[in-house]
C-alpha cells in the first residue's frame, strides 16, 4: 500500500499507463481505434462517435482518457488460443478475472453440454441450430433475457423484440444493478428519468454537488469539467464517505504544469457522511436553506406541488436525528447549506453511492427535493446529473430492455409488427435470478455483461444460474461468469463483434441523451457475428417471426425504432444525415415539467427504519470499483488511485482497525448475513468510522438478497459485517 498523502487521481503514471497500453495494442491498431467514428465503449459520459474517435459533442479534441484506451485494449486482443479449450472446465475456473480477460477475444461458437467438462469449439451452423432448436421450445415464462450497455441500440431493440415476439415481459438491464432508483425518483418528481441536463450545462454552472461518485475512475473526462468549474470561481462540493485521493487532487495529463504542481484541486468542500446516510444529509442541507430563508418561493409557488408538505416533513427531522446517522456535525452541514444558498446555478451529480441501498429511490427523491427547494432545475447551468456507468446503459432503457413497455409503444409494436402484448407482468433482474433459484427458469439469454459476478450473494447467484437449463451468452471476450454455474447445465457462448467492428453502423445513447452513430467497420476476427443477425436468426425460427428477417437491415430497424417510439424519431435517417441528436424532451432548461400537469413534485416518503439501528454486526461494508477496473472487467490488479496494490484487501477507519487491535496488511475475514470471504487484509483509510470498502466483485459473496423494493437495487453499499482476524 502506497501512502496515502502521495496520491492523487490522473499524472505521469496514468499517460505512462495508457502509452504502454496503446503500444502493447500496438500504435497502428490503437491509432485506428481510437480515431475512427465510433463511440467510446466505456462509460455513459460518452465521446466519440461521427465528429471523429476522440471528440465530444461540444467539437473538443482530444476527448479521450485512460478508460477508453483500456477498453480498447480488450478489443484489441488476439483470439483466445483453441489449445486453451483442451483444458477442462474445472481448470479454466481457477482463474481469476483478469485471467480470463486477458486470454483473448473469443473467436468460435462454444458450447457445453449438462455434466460435460469442456466448453468445446463448434461451428456457427451447429451453434445456431442449437440456440434456434432451445428457443422454440422454451416456455415463454420459463425464458428471461438480460443486457449490458455494451450492446447497440439496436442488439437492444431487436432483443426486447424477442422476448416479447415470444410471449414475454422478462426483459432488463443491469440498470436494475445500478441506477434504477435514479429513474424512479426522477421520473416521479420531474417526469423524466434522465439527466435533465447537457454537458454544456456544465460549463455554465457556479457549483457542482457530486455525490456517491468518484469520476476520476469512473467518468474521467468529468473531472476536467469539475476543474473548470473551480477555475472560474465556483465550488465542487463532494459527498462520499471516502476520501478519494482524485478528487481530492487531480493532475491533468495535458497540463505540464498540473503534473509538476502534483495536480489540480478538485473539491472546495468535502463531507464524509456515513454509508447510506445522504438522505438525512440531504434533508440537513434542505433545513438550511430553510432556515437561511433562501428557498425560491417563486419557483415552489409556480412550477412545484407538494411543496408546504415537504418542508413541515422537514420540520419534523431533528438535527439529532441528522447527526446520529450521518456523523457529521450540525455546523458542518449548516456551513455546506449556505454554500448551496449561494449558488445561482448547481448541478447535481450522481453515482450509484447513493442508489445501492434499500432506500435509493427515497435518497434520490431527498436530492431532488433540495434541488427543487431552490429551483436549481428547470434552467440552463443547474439541474440533475445521474453519473452513468456503460456507454448505452441509459439508450438499452430508452430502446425498450425493461420489463413494462408503455401502453402506446407496445401497441405500435402490435400494429408494426404484429407483436401482441405478453399477458404477464415481466421480471425485473433479481426477480429473474429468484426464479431460477427456484428452478422455474429453463432459458437464460444474457447478452454482453457478467451477470453472475454482478449479482450479489455470488454464491447464491451461482446457485441460480446453475439451475437454468440453457444459457446462451452473447460475448466478444470470456469471464468468469461464462466459466462457472454451469456445471450440471447446458449452455452456449456465442462470439460477437464489438462495437467498431459491427458491419454496419449502430447507434448509442450517452447519460446526456445525446446519440450518436457509430461506423464499425474494423475487422479484427474472422469468425464473430454482429448480435442483431443472431438474435434475428431466433426471431425467425417462431411462427410468426418473417419481419425478423428484414430488421437484420440495421436502416429498417431504425425506421422501425423510429416509427415505434416516438422520442427516438430522428433515428430514422441518421445514417444518411449522419445528424447524431439529443433525445427531445428530456433537456429541462426551462421550469416546465413533462409530469402531466407540467409541475415538479416534491416527493415524500417515511424515513427507513433506524439506519444505524442496534444490530448484531458492527461495520457497514460498500462495495465499489478500483481504477483499473470498468463494471465486473479488471484490467489491473493494482489500484493505483488508492494505492492498492491487488484487490483482496478491506479499507478500514484507522481509529477502527486500533479499537480492534489490527495492523495494517493483516489477514481478517468477514462475514454477513449472507456468506463469509476469507484473506483479505485489512488497511487503514480516510473513511467515517464503522465503514468499510471492498472491492467489487470480490466482496458480492456478503452482498444480500435484500432490495429496495421500489427500484429492486441490491444494497451493495450497505452491508452490514463483522470481522475477525485471521490466526496464520
Ligand atoms: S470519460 Fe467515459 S466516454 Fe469519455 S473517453 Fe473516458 S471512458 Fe470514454
């Protein structure tokens, strides 16, 4: 472990970091894939597409950071040796995820059969009989599929087609692991779901709340936005209970004099509330603003409802009861409120901090409330910014991967296609997951992701998957989630060209509704197909699966899209006019909103049982990524922003890790409710006391089944544990 003063997010290490990255891909291949239009295949933040590989939708160049080259890097790789599927299964699991995901791109159909030992090699003739053969006869209800957002808008479309062509709602995306709660919350208060602002916002507000988020891995080009914003004056207040060194300080690559200087400050203010506590902090800085008399009465008179409601629930929140769950004291709080009350225009940004809890669509719903309370939404320079993770995870959600379709989209789809509703409610992803623990699903279709290591309770998980009769995978690179749970079961994994390479061009929705075209084009493998032919290929095997047929012509299924869901019209002809757009309707710079009756809502809901309350476990563990690392994919064991340098290791309170006698780098174990996981060693950081830190996934095995029952978000950052150390 590197000291914690001497780090800090960006620097020379991270251009060395991504130089060499590019050199092992080579400065051909790399140069070739990072300039040509398409996309950028890691985060929602987006960048790239028809302006050119490095250049956001503002026109600025070189939009591209660390994320993007290590994303391309997977790409990039060789096939996966054939010699490696000599090997039985039982070997292939040993190894760990950045094994796995460096043993190349997958190159062949595999398939396995119940009980066998080996993924064998299989032509795609044989492949997709297989698939075509297992879909048919699959029952509708027994069926479930899943996506990424790594796939296209139009993998998603077609997919979502799919289910429904067959009979069923059982249809989502890992949004349901992440941000659901943000679309729920949003969605009620606002009328829409999404961020309601644009990345140009960002260069016109005076104050950036960031909450429950660390960009500088996550979002990397945000943080040369929340510099921006420093340098012209305003304020980056930061809520996490970590202190992340990068946004503590970050040093920008392109900035000799940041390198130098050992970076640029990040964060004027930051709190360290406890795990899960921002709703309470939320309401803290609300009362402020109360008290300070700076809410915008014209704006809850004009454009809210609910608003006198909202502040006597207010009333009714202690300061007591704000200092025992968040730990923060009065003053500090009261201190970052007048900061708030003195912005003119604050955006509020988000990560899943604040939605991985039981309560993530009541903490979302306390945000908005205090970005109401002074108007900070409904203009240009403020508003609402939910941090999104995988580059198309909000446009899989536009495009229809979700269990309920509205009424009028679903009965276009009967008119255009002939598909009638399913007549049963579809299952959101943990529903899917119980369903096949309980043995009740015989077809698993998981396009893109690593759902098994994305679940909580991994071995739980492992449990239910393993009790799906078939699976069919959808991949361009091998994880430990296709290597496992499969043992007494079938299953078939199917290579696929990523995002450059489809055959024609694609589309992408970034977290700032903006989509944009995606050329493809760039052959790397000879044997992977793009997923809208092999999912069409199983629509055409139902009975009355024809249109399948034509809707492998991307332009027909974007005229389709476009004629289907009434949002993604200019899709249409995006091809011809290249005019890549935001989504209308979803910019809120003015205060009317599309809620019915075109006012926001405060939203109030009974504050969760006692955050803190008396329980038998005394630490309240998250799980969160590293910086080598994009969802579930490690790139590098290290994590150089901590200064870790491998992955079983437990962050700890130093006043914590003394009142239980432990040393830094000892061996501990922990356990929950829901499972135990064994050598992690322990090491002291800037966290409130009684949190931890793990990493994610290695830390799932602790994670519960318990959701939050709005969103059906797994609290992945409220597990309550206790530790013991090790004897050696
Ligand atoms: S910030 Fe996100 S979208 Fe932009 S280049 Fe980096 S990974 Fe890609």
């Amino acid at each position: 472990m590197r000291n914690p003063s001497t780090l800090k997010g960006g620097g020379l290490e991270k251009v060395l970091y991504t130089l060499n990255t590019a050199r092992k891909m080579g400065v051909t291949a790399s140069a070739k894939a990072l300039t040509a239009n398409n996309a950028c295949k890691a985060c929602g933040l987006g960048m790239g597409g028809q302006r050119g590989g490095m250049t956001n939708e503002q026109g600025l160049f070189p939009s591209v950071c660390n994320k993007s080259v290590q994303a391309q890097s997977t790409d990039i790789q060789p096939e996966i040796p054939r010699a490696i599927f000599n090997h039985p299964l039982s070997e292939l699991q040993q190894l760990d995820g950045y094994q796995v995901e460096h043993l190349g791109r997958l190159n062949t159909p595999l398939y396995k059969t119940a009980g066998a030992d080996r993924l064998e090699p299989i032509s795609w003739d044989q492949a997709l009989a297989i698939a075509r053969e297992r879909f048919v006869h699959c029952v509708p209800e027994r069926f479930f599929a899943y996506a990424s957002g790594r796939s296209s808008m139009e993998a998603g479309f077609i997919l979502q087609l799919l289910a429904r062509a067959k009979g069923t709602n059982n249809v989502n995306n890992c949004s349901y692991f992440c941000h659901q709660a943000t679309g729920v919350a949003l969605t009620q208060a606002v009328g829409s779901g999404t961020a309601s602002v644009q990345l140009d916002d960002l260069d016109h507000c005076d104050t950036v709340i960031l909450a429950g988020a660390n960009p500088a891995s996550n979002h990397p080009r945000l943080i040369h936005k929340l510099r921006a914003v420093r340098e012209r004056g305003g304020r980056v207040i930061v809520i996490n209970p970590m202190k992340e060194p990068g946004l503590v300080r970050f040093a920008n690559p392109k900035s000799l004099r940041s390198l130098a200087t050992g970076g640029d400050a990040i964060a004027t203010d930051y709190l360290q509330p406890k795990t899960g506590s921002d709703l309470w902090l939320f309401a803290g800085l609300a009362k402020t603003v109360l008290h300070l008399k700076k809410e915008n009465t014209a704006f809850l008179h004009d454009h809210c409802e609910n608003a006198d409601a909202y502040c006597q629930w207010l009333d009714a929140i202690s300061w007591q009861t704000i200092e025992r769950h968040t730990g923060l004291a009065e003053a500090d709080i009261q201190s970052i409120g007048e900061a708030y009350s003195e912005s003119d225009r604050c955006i509020f940004a988000w990560g899943m901090g604040l939605t991985h809890h039981q309560h993530g669509v009541q903490t979302l719903e306390a945000l908005v409330n205090l970005c109401l309370l002074r108007g900070q939404v409904g203009k240009a320079g403020a508003g609402l910014l939910p941090l999104r993770g995988h580059s198309n995870v909000q446009g899989m959600g536009s495009i229809g991967v979700k269990p309920l379709l509205s009424p009028d989209v679903m009965a276009k789809l009967e008119q255009q296609l002939g598909i009638a509703a399913p007549g049963t409610d579809g299952m959101d992803t943990m529903a899917c997951l119980r369903a096949a623990h309980a043995g009740s699903i015989d077809m698993a279709l998981i396009m893109g992701g690593n759902l098994l290591e994305a679940a909580p309770a991994t071995d739980w998980a492992k449990v239910a998957l393993e009790r799906v009769g078939f699976k069919l995978y959808l991949t361009t690179t091998l994880n430990r989630g296709h290597l496992h749970a499969c043992d007494q079961s079938e299953q078939l994994i199917l290579p696929v060209c990523a995002r450059d390479e489809e055959q024609q061009p694609t589309t992408q929705e970034s977290m700032f509704s903006f989509v944009r075209l995606s050329d493809g084009g760039i052959h790397r493998l000879n044997n992977v197909k793009p997923e809208v032919d092999i999912l069409a290929a199983l629509g055409e095997s139902l009975p009355d699966g024809a249109s399948f047929t034509r809707l492998k012509n991307h332009q027909t299924l974007r005229a389709t899209i476009a004629e289907t869901i009434a949002e993604l019209e200019p899709l249409a002809d995006i091809d011809q006019t290249k005019t890549e757009f935001h989504i209308p309707g979803r910019h809120l710079n003015r205060p009317h909103f599309p809620t019915g009756n075109g006012r926001a809502r405060f939203c109030i809901s009974p504050l969760p049982d006692e955050h803190d309350a008396t329980t038998a476990r005394r630490f309240r563990l998250m799980t969160a990524r590293s910086e080598g690392q994009f969802n579930t994919i490690v790139y590098e064991q290290k994590d150089s922003y901590r200064g870790m340098d491998h992955r079983r290791v437990i962050l700890m309170n130093a006043d914590d890790m003394r009142a239980q006698g432990l040393r830094g780098g000892q061996k501990i174990s922990l356990q929950s409710d829901q499972g135990q996981v064994t050598g992690f060693e322990v090491y002291a950081f800037d966290l409130p006391r009684g949190c931890l830190f793990g990493y994610y996934p290695e830390t799932n095995p602790l994670v519960g089944l318990n959701i939050d029952p709005r969103s059906k978000t797994p609290a992945y950052k409220s597990v309550l544990v206790d530790i013991q150390p090790e004897v050696i």
